[in-house]
C-alpha cells in the first residue's frame, strides 16, 4: 500500500515543514505539566513499526471534564500515522471526555471529521487505518485518566487503496 495523495499532502505542510533539527510539530512536543492519562498503540496491523504514545491533561475525574491537552510521539511511524495523529490531537483538545469515548471508530462515518482535517479530495484507506488506530490511543489515554481499564484496539483491518467516498472500490 502506499501513501495516498491526501496523506502525503498533510504530512508535508504540517508533520515535515514543521520538523528540524531542534524542532518538533506542536503535537509532537512534549506535554508540559502534569500528565493524568496516557496510552500506547502498536500502529500496524499484527505488530509493526509503528509505536504511538498518547499524553493527556484531562480535567476532573468523571466523563463531563474535558481534554485540556494532549500530545502524541511516535516512533517509527509512517506519514500517515503522523498525520492521523496529529489531527486527532488537533480534534480531542478542549473536547468533552465523554464525547471521546463515544465515538465508534469501527463506523466510517464517525471518521469523518478525520477526513475532513485531512483535506484533498476523498477518503483514504491508508488514512482510516491510522486514524482507528490513533483514536483507539486517545480512548485509552481518557480512560487511563479516568481510571479505567484500558481496552485492547479489536481488529483494525489492514489498509488498502480503497477510497471510502468511492463507492465502487
């Protein structure tokens, strides 16, 4: 599989424009202050390279509080784990804990939002992989705040070169 349009557009502008030598996209950074919630995902299907941390500053201890901050690191990840997770990053700050949690990352049409931050032209595969991926770190990182037990990721398929706005594919 390989890396769609629209996910190598977003990683150029906002992952690769952003990274030097001494500096790190801001949802890259790590987070300041105290840290209430964190997860780990192992991105890639039956393991893999793609190892994503989530940090959260949550506030309150029931599901009304809200995500104050979050930030993500990743190691050997892939431009689309990148991108994905900086979007849900961009998405889940200052949002309603709660609303983190329902969201269903098995529906396709819950991802849109996802999609939306994606930009370019459909849908991608490659995309919704990462995305399921990172949204179930973020999940984690709210329940760890809120002392919960963590829940394992259930089977995020593989990524193919389906575009989910083709309804043919």
């Amino acid at each position: 599989m390989s890396v769609s349009p629209a996910v190598r557009r977003y990683y150029a502008a906002e992952i690769f424009a952003k990274t030097g030598r001494d500096r790190a996209p801001p949802n890259f950074q790590p987070l300041t202050g105290e840290v209430t919630g964190r997860s780990e995902v192992d991105g890639c299907r039956g393991g893999g390279k793609n190892i994503l941390g989530v940090s959260i500053r949550g506030e309150g201890r029931d599901a009304s509080g809200r995500i104050q901050e979050i930030r993500s690191s990743c190691g050997l990840c892939n431009p689309a784990m990148y991108a994905a997770a900086d979007i849900l990053c961009n998405w889940a700050r200052g949002r309603c804990l709660q609303d983190v949690l329902d969201v269903d990352g098995t529906e396709i049409g819950q991802l849109a939002p996802f999609f939306e931050a994606l930009g370019g032209p459909g849908r991608p595969d490659d995309a919704r992989e990462k995305f399921q991926y990172v949204l179930h770190a973020v999940q984690n990182a709210v329940r760890n705040h809120l002392g919960r037990d963590l829940e394992p990721p259930g089977t995020i398929d593989e990524p193919t070169d389906r575009d989910w706005d083709d309804p043919e594919s």
